[in-house]
C-alpha cells in the first residue's frame, strides 16, 4: 500500500489551489480533486466568476468610452461596431491562459491531481469518480467545494431565457430588455456589462438599495450615477413570478412589503440574488460534519466538527471573495502543518468592478453606528483631484473613518476609477493597526488618484488642504 497523502483537497478554485500550493510548499504529500467536466482548474472565480466577468466588463468599458469619449480626448473613430463573437473570445482566452497557469502550478508544486468527484467516505478516505475512479487515503481531507447561485422559487433557470451569472457571460446577442433580480454584486457588474453592449436594463431589488452591505453613502451616490449611465431601478421590489413566452419573459413584480403586482417584460432575465455553499455529493452525511441552517459549514479555524476534516472558501463563513477564499487556503494548510495560519476578516477588501469602481475595506458608518463606536470621517470628492480633473474621470470621493480617540483607521470607502487599487493602501495601513495620520503623512505620487486617499485622511483631523 501507498503512504497515505497528508491531504486530500476536493475543489480546485482560488481556496483549494492555493491551498494546495502552499501545502507543496510545506513539503506536504497533496492531491487535489476537482469535478468540472472542461478539466479546467480555478473553480468558478476563473472559469464562470471573477475572471470572465472582469474581461467582458474591461472590454465592454472600452467599447462604451470610444463611443461616448473619445471624440472629447480629440480621438475621432469612424466605424465603430461590436463584435460580441471576437468579446466573448477573447474572455475565453483569458480563462484559458489562467486555468492552465493553475495546472502548471499544480505541477510545480508536486500537487497531484485527479479529475471527477470527490466523495468522503469515511474520515481518511475520499473516492474519486471520474473517467478513472480511485480511493485516497489521507491524513487530512480539505473541503473546497464552493458555492452555487441561490435559486429563486418560480423563476426557473433556464440559462437561456431566464438566465444566472453563468449564462450573462455568453449571451449569444444582446438582449433588447435585460431584466436583473438582486441590485448586489453580480447583478450590477454584468448588468453594466450588457447596457454598454446596447440592452436596456432594470435591477429589481428586495430592498429600498442596492449593495446593502456597502457603506449607505456610497451605494446611494454610485445609484444616481447608474442611474445616469441609463440603468433603471426597482427598489423595494419582488418579483413574484416568471411567464414564459416563445420571446419574451412576463415577470410579475409587487412592492416588497405587499401591494399590486405589475407585469415587467424582458427578453431576458438575470437571476442574482445571491450564492449559497455547495456541498451537495460530498458524502458530509456519512461522516457527520455539522452545516448551519444556511448549509455553511460550521468551522473553528478551519477546523470542521470531525478530527482532520477542514472547509474553507465559500463553504464557511465569511464574504463568499476569491482572496478571502485563498487566504483560507494558505491559513488552514498552515495550521495543518504546525503554523501560525490566521486571517483578518477585519480587513478583507470588497470591490465591485462597474465603472466607477466601488472599493471598500473594514467597517461601514452604519456599522460604526450601530456598535456606538466613536469615530470621526475624512472625505475627498475626486472631483479635487488633480489626475482625476486631467483625465475627465471625476466621479465619487474617497471616504476615511478612523477611531475618534486613538484616530486608528476603521474602514475606508471609495467610488471611483481604479478604487480596487486605491484600496489596498487603506487595507495595509489597517492591517498595521495604522492611524488615518499615517496615510496623510505619507508622501503620495503627485499627480495620481492616491492623492485623494491622502487628502481624505488629512480631513480626519480637518487639514485637508486641496479641497
Ligand atoms: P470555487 O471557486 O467555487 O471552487 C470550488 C470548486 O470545487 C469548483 O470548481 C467545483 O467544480 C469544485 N467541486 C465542487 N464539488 C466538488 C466535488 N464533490 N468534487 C470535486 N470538485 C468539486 N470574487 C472576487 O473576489 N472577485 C470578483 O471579481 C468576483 N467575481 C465574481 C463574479 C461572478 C459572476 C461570480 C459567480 C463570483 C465572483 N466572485 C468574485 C466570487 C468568487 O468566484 C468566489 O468567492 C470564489 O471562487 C470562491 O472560491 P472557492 O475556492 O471557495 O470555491
Ligand atoms: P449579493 O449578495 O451581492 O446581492 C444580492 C442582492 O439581491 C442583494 O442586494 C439582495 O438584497 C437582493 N435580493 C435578495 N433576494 C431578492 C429577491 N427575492 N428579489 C430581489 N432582490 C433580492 O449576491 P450576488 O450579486 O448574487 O453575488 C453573489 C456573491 O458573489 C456575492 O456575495 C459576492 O461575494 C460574490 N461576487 C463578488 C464579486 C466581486 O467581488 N466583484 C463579483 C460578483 C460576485
């Protein structure tokens, strides 16, 4: 008989290979599991998430900005037209490349890997079934499964008509009515994606605004400005029902704490009102690993209920982010090898990819607010930004909220172009334990958007000096 592994990772996306990485790292005899029928390594952020979704919202930017603004730079275009079949490819080759970067570094690494489902059947022992089925014996199991789109009762997915992130990420033409369920994340990233394409869109949402969880000030500016760009919303909303027509879908739609219904038409509608773990064909059951009545997985450091049976990434809880997934990764596998493995949930950035960008790290004012901590805000409009004004690019602002007493930063808030890099300098000086004095007393390239994080964290202490 073989050395038994010293883990066995079912689920090949950003928690499970990285996880498997640092575990080869580490010296550690791994394998790693994953059922996608394309073969493709990366789980759904590199085959059916971040990555499809960045490349078509890039190039979608692009297409939209030659049309609207590039004759205001002086840049005159003739001609301009879409090719959505040369789109949708060149966001399959982005996919491409990356999911065989992941198999090269499998190889790398030393990580085996075995392609089909991942089954445990005992603790110690996972069956693989697949083209080729094997059984594995390990000493520590890791369950990487991810998550699935959380359905919605009465709009059946059909990924044609009726259609989930998944199918918004290769729709055949433009849809003339794109209807979206869910004002969060996936709904207003690729419903910006097919409005830029042509199609008129409507987010319906259950509550009175979109990105809940997002700082009340940003997602109220960041509506308004959607709502300029032509998107049209639905707050407080549900639909309650879905008609199937040859070429049309009849939603039925009713305000959210009751009233008349009203009938919405669209060529197609997206369902996006959230994910939810996925640990179905698992075998959880026949070894008794405990889930919450939301089907996560119940962890302690990783640590599942049954000895040497770990979950990680989208599985557990915590925000459902490929970098928070990976930092999982490396921390349980850390912690499986003696180490010190920890993540700080407090500074996990979130960052929503629409144009502007929204980027956003540690707490809300709500959230400040609610736990009666005392705080003070800085804020800087970009619209005072030098790069920002040459650039003609001078939506949103950048918001600080640093700790009253000690001026520790808090939580950082930003709408603008290129927020998603600008916030990871709030999420350095966070996870320093730094004061909102340290960003306005660090030197910042001159002229750069940074500038505006700057000046921000000078308006903590009321000494911004360029607005
Ligand atoms: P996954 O990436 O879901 O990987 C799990 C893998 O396990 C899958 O490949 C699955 O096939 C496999 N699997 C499941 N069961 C078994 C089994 N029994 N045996 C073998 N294999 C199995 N996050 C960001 O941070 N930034 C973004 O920009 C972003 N954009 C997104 C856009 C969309 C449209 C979507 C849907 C998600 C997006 N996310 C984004 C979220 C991100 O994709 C997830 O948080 C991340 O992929 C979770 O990683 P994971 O490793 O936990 O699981
Ligand atoms: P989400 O949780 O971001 O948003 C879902 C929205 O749907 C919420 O605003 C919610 O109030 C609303 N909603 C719920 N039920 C509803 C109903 N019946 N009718 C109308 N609205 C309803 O979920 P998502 O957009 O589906 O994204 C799923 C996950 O994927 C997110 O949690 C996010 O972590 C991840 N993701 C991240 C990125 C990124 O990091 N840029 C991009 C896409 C997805």
């Amino acid at each position: 008989m073989s050395e038994p592994y010293d883990v066995v990772i079912i689920g090949a996306g950003p928690g499970g290979y990285n996880a498997a990485i640092r575990a080869g790292q580490l010296g550690l005899k791994v394998a790693i599991i994953e059922k996608r029928d394309s073969k493709k390594l990366g789980g759904t952020c590199l085959n059916v998430g971040c990555i499809p979704s960045k490349a078509l919202l890039h190039a979608s930017e692009l297409y939209e900005a030659a049309g609207n603004n590039f004759e205001g730079l002086g840049i005159k275009i003739s001609g301009l037209a879409l090719d959505l079949g040369q789109l949708l490819k060149q966001k399959d080759d982005a996919v491409d490349g990356l999911t065989k970067g992941v198999a090269y570094l499998m190889k790398k690494n030393k990580v085996e890997t075995f392609f089909g489902a991942g089954e445990i059947i005992a603790p110690g022992k996972v069956r693989v079934s697949g083209e080729t089925s094997a059984e594995l014996d390990t000493k520590n199991i890791i369950i990487a499964t991810g998550s699935e789109v959380t359905p919605l009762p009465g709009v059946e997915i059909d990924e044609k008509q009726i259609i989930s992130s998944t199918g918004a990420l290769s729709l055949p033409s433009v849809p003339k009515h794109l209807v979206v369920i869910g004002g969060g994340v996936i709904g207003l990233e690729l419903g910006s994606v097919w409005r830029r394409l042509g199609a008129e869109v409507t987010v319906v949402e259950y509550l009175d605004r979109i990105l809940p969880t997002m700082d009340g000030e940003v997602s109220k500016q960041f509506q308004r400005i959607l709502k300029k760009q032509g998107v049209n919303f639905k707050l407080s909303s549900k639909v309650t029902g879905a008609e199937k027509l040859k070429t049309k879908v009849k939603l039925s739609v009713e305000p959210a704490a009751g009233g008349d219904a009203e009938q919405i038409d669209a060529d197609v509608v997206l369902v996006a009102i959230g994910r939810r773990p996925f640990t179905i064909g698992l075998g959880l059951e026949n070894i008794g690993v405990k889930l919450d009545k939301r089907g996560v997985i119940i962890t302690d450091h990783f640590r599942t209920n049954i000895d040497g049976v770990w979950a990680i990434g989208d599985t557990i809880d915590g925000p459902m982010l490929a970098h928070k997934a990976e930092d999982d990764g490396v921390a349980c596998v850390e912690l499986m090898a003696g180490k010190a493995g920890h993540v700080n949930y407090e500074t996990v950035p979130s960052v929503v990819y629409t144009y502007p960008e929204i980027a956003s790290v540690g707490k809300t004012e709500e959230e400040l607010k609610a736990a009666s901590i005392k705080y003070k805000v800085g804020k800087f409009p970009f619209a005072a930004n030098s790069r920002a004004k040459t650039n003609h690019e001078t939506d949103g602002f950048v918001k600080v909220l640093a700790d009253a007493a000690s001026d520790r930063v808090l939580g950082c808030h930003i709408i603008g172009r290129e927020a998603g890099e600008l916030i990871a300098e709030a999420v350095s000086v966070m996870e320093f334990g730094g004061a909102s004095e340290d960003i306005a007393r660090t030197c910042h390239a001159h002229p750069t958007r940074s500038e505006a994080v700057r000046q921000a964290a000078m308006g903590v202490e009321g000494w911004t000096m360029q607005a």
